[in-house]
C-alpha cells in the first residue's frame, strides 16, 4: 500500500463509532516507541493498528469458515 493511501484509510472509532480519515486522527507522531496509534477526533479514544499476525489469523479462519459451509 503506497504512503497517500494508507493516510486516506477510514478509521471506524471502536468507542463512539465516529467514523473518519486516518489522516484527520491525531497521531503520536513524536512518540519515542513509534506506536502508531490514532486518536479518535470526536471523543479522543486512542485506536491501536492492528497486528499483522492478527490479520493473518482472522483472513485465514474466514476462509476456513467459507469452505466447510460452503460445501454444505
């Protein structure tokens, strides 16, 4: 994914449900450990990214998932 279109990502707020550009969040760009999170604009809950290893997992089970009841 190129730079300008992982800033233009919609970010869903897991709080308030707000929904807005990844580039409108606050980040902590100027943080130390180099998080990456984004802060909510509407009510300030700060959104963790999610772990690659985590998107691994989900993508895989969902496939799983779609082919045990897909061929029932």
């Amino acid at each position: 994914m190129e730079e300008n279109e992982k800033k233009n990502q919609i970010v869903k707020c897991e709080f308030c449900g707000f929904t807005f550009q990844k580039c409108d969040g606050i980040s902590c760009d100027s943080c130390p450990i180099n998080c990456k999170t984004v802060k909510c604009p509407n009510c300030g809950y700060e959104i963790l990214p999610e772990s690659k290893s985590y998107k691994f997992m989900e993508d895989n089970v969902k496939r799983i998932k779609n082919r045990i009841f897909k061929s029932v």
